[in-house]
C-alpha cells in the first residue's frame, strides 16, 4: 500500500473538519518532505471567523520552526485560498502552493482578485491547482448537500 499523498493527509484534515461540523477544508504544510503542520477548518468550534484550515497551519509551522517566514515550506490545501489566506501565505513566503478544488465565488488565487497577480503583493508562490480536485469537490458538495 502506498504512503499517502500530502494532499491525501489534507483531504484527512478536511475530513475531521466535517466530522466537527465545520466546512470541510484542510491543510498541510511540508518542509523538506515532512509534515510540519495540518489543520481543518475550525471556525464554529474556535468562533473566529479566521479559523481557517490554511491560516491554523501556517500559525502551527511557524510556532514549530520558530520563525514566522516560512520560505522553504510548500501548502497542499483541499479548496482555493480566500483573499484573507492568500494574503497569509504571501506574508508567510509560502514556497509552493498546491490546492485541489477551485472556488469561483470565494477563491483569489485564480478566481476573484487574484491576489498573487496584484501589484501590491509581496511574495506569490508558485501555484499548481487540480491537485486531489475531484475527491475535495466531492466533500465539499456531499457536506453541502447533507445541509440542505
């Protein structure tokens, strides 16, 4: 059986997200070829309205590393990033990110404003989207659908 995949271990952190009651939407964080942090989605349980997957793993890996640059660190997330993530993981001078489904309504990264575009962005990783697309849209719409 094959190890899973940094976005398997992200669709994982999804997964617990949903089970908790919150949009599923997780996140890992990798440097040099090791998880060094992984989060859902915990806005209802935290009540902050920042709690996302994205921002709790980058304020995880920069407790873990000590620093708050994150420069040789990549991000495997299940859903395009907000304006808000993409504006943390350009501050945190994320290396790579890899993000499965895209969000046309709420996405920045190659939806809506496309922050990493902006002349006003300091650091854009480099992007590669469609990872793990099929299975993070799958979760996204079962959970939806079981609220309707």
């Amino acid at each position: 059986m094959a190890a899973p995949s940094f976005m398997d271990l992200a669709l994982a952190a999804a997964e617990n997200a949903a089970k908790a009651g919150e949009v599923p939407i997780g996140a890992v964080i990798v440097l040099n070829g090791a998880v060094i942090a992984a989060a859902g989605n915990r806005t209802i349980t935290d009540h902050d309205p920042t709690a996302h997957a994205e921002i709790l793993a980058i304020r995880q890996a920069a407790e873990k590393i000590g620093r708050e640059r994150l420069i040789d660190c990549d991000l495997y997330v299940t859903l395009e990033p907000c304006t808000m993530c993409a504006g943390a993981i350009s501050f945190a001078r994320i290396r790579r990110l890899y993000y499965g489904a895209a969000d046309p309504k709420g996405g920045a990264v190659d939806s809506g404003v496309r922050f990493f575009a902006s002349n006003t962005c300091h650091h854009a990783p480099e992007v590669y989207s469609a990872m793990g697309e099929g299975a993070s849209a799958r979760l996204l719409r079962d959970f939806f659908q079981a609220r309707r």
